[in-house]
C-alpha cells in the first residue's frame, strides 16, 4: 500500500468512526427506516471492519456493507474538492478534501 493510500486510509477511517470531518448523507430508504434501525445502522457503519480485497481493492476503507435485521446496508465515502463540485485532486490531504459518507439500503443501489 502506498503512503497516500495509507493516509486516505487513516482519514477514511476516523471519518466513518466518528462522523466527523465531512459530510454524512442518507438516502430516503435509509431515512424511511424506524429510529431504532437507523442508530443500528449508524453503529454498524462505524464499527465496521470487515475490510477484505473484493470490497477495498485500494486499501483506502472507502465502502462497506452490512446487514441489520435482515436490510442490506451499503455505505460509501468519496472525496470531493472543498468546494463540492469535483473529485479531490488529492484525498490524502485533507486541507483540500471534502469527504461524504452516503449510506443507502441495498435496493436503493
């Protein structure tokens, strides 16, 4: 793994821990759930660790999927400029980062 794949990495990683340093969306499927499911989803998402080459083929942390009561949960981080409009010229420098996590059902996908 390269030091900016390490570094977007770590960054990726206390982002989706914390929801902190970016942006968190949801999709209205993931809206429409009960309260109770949505924290168990959110817990899910933050506790993840099932980082393998088929899901992280970069080694950057930046997908996952989990399983709640039975819903199929995906979530996704991308790195964006500051300004929002285009893909960060580089993720691994967070002064020049935006990052969202979207976290959708499945089916939404």
């Amino acid at each position: 793994m390269s030091n900016k794949s390490a570094r977007i990495c770590e960054l990726n990683d206390n982002f989706r821990k914390t929801f902190t340093g970016g942006r968190v969306m949801i999709t209205d499927g993931v809206a429409a759930l009960p309260p109770e499911m949505q924290q168990a989803v959110f817990a899910a998402v933050k506790t993840f660790e099932a980082f393998d080459c088929p899901n992280d083929p970069y080694g950057e942390h930046d997908f996952g999927s989990v399983a709640i009561s039975g819903t199929a949960v995906f979530w996704k981080i991308d790195a964006y400029d500051r300004e929002m409009q285009f893909g960060s010229e580089d993720p691994s420098d967070p002064a020049q980062t935006t990052r969202v996590l979207t976290i959708m059902l499945a089916q939404e996908y």
